[in-house]
C-alpha cells in the first residue's frame, strides 16, 4: 500500500525533505521549520541517529562513569578517606557494567525522544523507515508493510556511517564488538584488547582502563591518535602506561578469532594477543549505498562519501549533505552546522560557507584532549607562519587543587600580526576550555585580546591568558 506525501508548494519558502535524523538532519529540521518551511524528517532507526542513539551519547555516557571512578580513586590524594581493603589499601570500588549500560542506553532514548518532541513541536513530520531517492524531488519510504511518497522542492542528506569492519575480524556481537555493540555486555571484559587507536579506540580504551579491565590498546602507528597533536598524544600515552594499560605501537591487526573462553588477536608479524573480547575501532564507512543517488544525479568521492561544496550543496543543485555521510569531519558538530548552513542556502537566508579551520573538537579520553585552528604540524608543513607557546597545567593553582597532574594548553598566533590562530588544551574539562580558544581564533582576536581578558583565580583557564600573555611582543 503506498500513500503519498507532497512538500511542494506554490509557497516563496521551499519545501524540504531530509533523509536521516541525526545531528545534520534534525539541526537543518529545526531551523527550516522556525523559518516557516514545511519539513518531513525520514529516519530509519530514531531521532538523534546514531550520534544519539549507539555512539556519541552512550560512548560519553560511559565515559562519565569511568571519570567518576578515576576521580573516586585519585580523591585519596585529597585527603579523602574510604574503606579500604587491608590486602592492597586501594578503595573497594567496582563498576556494575550492566547497570551503567541499562542507564547509558535509557539516556540515549530519552535524548531521542526528546529531539522528536521539540521537531514535532515546530510541526515537523516525522516518518519512521528506509527511504531510498527517486530523483531529486521524490523520496519513496518503505516502513515495512506499507511505503509513502515524499515529494518536496529540496532534499537533505544526512545519512551518517556505520562501522567498518574487517573480513579477518567480524562481530559476533559477544566477544568480538564494534562501537555500536559493546553497549549490549553485562559484565565488565576482565581482559580487553582495542584494536585501533584512533579517537575512538582511544576513547574507549581509556573507559574501560577507568572502569577496571585490563587494557591492551593496539596501534599500526608510531603514537596514538595518529593524526593529532603529539605533544597531547605523547600526555595520554603517559597517563595510559602509568595506569596499566599496554599500548603496542606500529602494531596491525592482521585477524581476531574467538576462542572457547575469548579471544586471540594475531598481529602482522606473528604475535598473538590473547583476551577475553576484543573492541574494533578502525574507522566507518558513509552509508550512502542503496539510496538512490546515482538516479537522482549525485556525485560521491572515491570513498564512498557525498560529494559536497561549502554550503553543503551536492552535484545536484537542490539536494543538500551534511554529516558523516560527506566525509568532512566526523563530528557532531559539523554535521549540524552543515545542516544549517544548507538550510540558510537553500530558503535565502545569511550564510557563511563552512571554515573548516576553525572547528573545534574534543577527544574524550582521560585527561581530554581539545583542538581549534592551525596546528604545530600545519606550521612545520609551511602553510602558515607562526609562534607556539605551551604552558603545563602542573604550574596552574586549580589544577593544584584539584589534583590534576597532566595537561597543558597550547596556543598558536600568526607571526607578524600576533593573531590567535590555533590551540590545544590537554586536560580535565578541554571540551569546555577550548572554547576561549576557539572564540578568540573565528573572531581573529589579538593574543593581547585574550591575554588582557579577567580570568577567575584560581581557574584552569587562568592558563590560557598566561599562555597568551606570553606570546605578548613588546611594540
């Protein structure tokens, strides 16, 4: 049975049609609807995508738990007391995983039912299944028994991505997991091998070292978390040996087999790694087959992702991408500004294209690791000209006082003009504290700006003023 659905209208605003419900379908919904546009959202699985439903609202879900316990345990520095056991004089403490992923998982609903409420409040139409792109205009929905007609003037595309997999190392969903998986254990792996150590493997990799399983994080690179700041790279390794953890670097996976009470993990030459379950994190594929968009004239890249340009417009001049599905960045964050962005194109209103170089982002591991702007290998690369400065938080008051050991902030100006143009904060709470960082670099605020800004005492932001303060030049 098929019923249809038509967005088109002789109105002045464009209908539109997004296929997928995550950070960039449901921002653009929001926004679209506010400015009087008439909106269906088509989402296979729930509002939020997998963003809020099996990846970044479970994963720091998990993680606050596993800080909560590494807070717990380094309180006894504080003067903090607790029962302790007499065997080892470290605090009883243990985490009931079962009871951390039932609320983990009752949180992410409850954030997907809550984006629904507030689409559906703007009267969004929301339809719940698979839909697959006729042409540029028309989206058939199949919703098991019965499929529906979306016809609208303009479509979005934000479709997100899903885990790759390795043909040597499939899921069983038991002992060998990917990202969206692990949430389905009910006891804490006493043995955990990651195989990756990218942002997610490193994430993960920390949680689990938080919440007590003995870690083995494997690495094909020289540092983990290739690809970021090494300085921030080389803290974590620090921190991740000094609590237990085995990082093997320039290591590769080459298979994961399960064995009768676990796991081995053979490496490319030769070794084993034995387990009890094993997380593989090694990156995610668009999901952009079987949508359709051959038909409807849309380009992908070689790799699978949606082509698209700074107002996230695609090959086809009224079908719009945003998110992981267009290979950008793979952050919640971008996937919504690009949604907007695509929003304010397509219905006339302000746009700026997308500055990439002023994204910022956080690795949510244990201490976090944040970044904006221009980094200290863009600088050793020749694309810009700049001055470094980096300032360890072990000098900084608050730190002092709150027992935080490790971390730095790292700010980058512009030689000449003294311009912030870039920054890393490595510590507890970088996701909140790069934001001074990231305001001062999009709005190309002079070091002395931020330097000459009150700063709280004691505050661990007090660090970035003294770390700007000491790029000053004396005119």
């Amino acid at each position: 049975m098929t019923s249809q659905h038509d967005l088109s209208s002789s109105l002045s605003i464009p209908s539109l049609a997004i296929l997928g419900g995550g950070p960039g379908g449901y921002e653009a919904a929001m926004v679209a609807a506010s400015l009087g546009a008439q909106v269906t959202v088509i989402e296979r699985a729930g509002l939020g995508g997998s963003a809020v439903l099996t990846d970044v609202v479970p994963s720091k879900t998990l993680i606050a738990t596993a800080d909560a316990m590494t807070r717990t345990v380094d309180a006894a520095e504080l003067g903090v007391k607790f029962d302790v056991d007499g065997a080892n004089g470290q605090p009883i403490m243990r985490a009931d995983l079962k009871e951390v992923n039932e609320r983990l998982l009752r949180l992410a609903k409850e954030q997907s039912a809550d984006i629904r409420a507030g689409l559906e409040s703007l009267g969004v139409k929301i339809i719940i299944g698979h839909g697959r792109m006729l042409d540029n205009r028309t989206i058939e929905v199949d919703r098991g028994e019965t499929s529906e007609i979306v016809k609208a003037d303009a479509i979005l595309l934000a479709v997100g991505a899903h885990p790759r997999e390795l043909a040597t190392a499939q899921p069983d969903g038991e002992r060998i997991l990917n990202w969206a998986q692990i949430y389905n254990l009910q006891e804490l792996p006493r043995e955990l091998i990651v195989v990756g150590s990218g942002v997610t493997g490193a994430e993960f990799a920390s949680a689990y070292n938080g919440l007590g399983s003995k870690v083995t994080l494997i690495s094909s690179r020289d540092q983990v978390l290739p690809g970021e700041d090494s300085d921030a790279a080389q803290v974590l390794e620090d921190v991740f040996e000094r609590r237990g953890m085995t990082v093997l670097s320039r290591s590769r996976a080459e298979s994961v087999e399960r064995t009768d009470d676990g796991v081995v993990v053979t490496l490319g030459d030769g070794r084993k790694v034995t387990g009890t379950h094993c997380l593989v994190c090694v990156g995610s594929i668009p999901n952009t087959s079987d949508l359709g968009l051959a038909a409807a004239g849309v380009e992908l890249t070689p790799s699978g992702h949606i082509r698209v340009d700074g107002v996230s417009r695609t090959s086809v001049n009224n079908v719009y991408a945003a998110g992981d599905c267009t290979g950008v960045f793979a952050l919640a964050s971008v996937a919504a500004m690009q949604g907007r962005i695509a929003v304010a194109h397509l219905l006339g209103d302000g746009v700026s294209p997308l500055k990439l170089n002023q994204v910022s982002s956080n690795i949510f591991t244990s201490p976090e690791i944040a970044s904006v702007g221009v980094s200290e290998a863009d600088l050793a690369a020749g694309k810009y000209q700049g001055d470094v400065i980096k300032l360890s938080l072990h000098t900084n008051a608050r730190a002092k006082m709150r027992n935080f050991k490790d971390g730095f902030v790292k700010i980058i100006a512009r030689k000449g003009s003294g311009t912030v143009i870039g920054g890393v904060v490595v510590g507890a709470g970088a996701s909140e504290l790069i934001f001074p960082i990231a305001l001062a670099v999009s709005q190309k605020l002079h070091v002395d700006d931020v330097a000459n800004t009150f700063t709280v005492y004691p505050s661990l932001s007090g660090s970035i003023s003294e770390a700007a303060r000491r790029l000053h030049v004396h005119q």
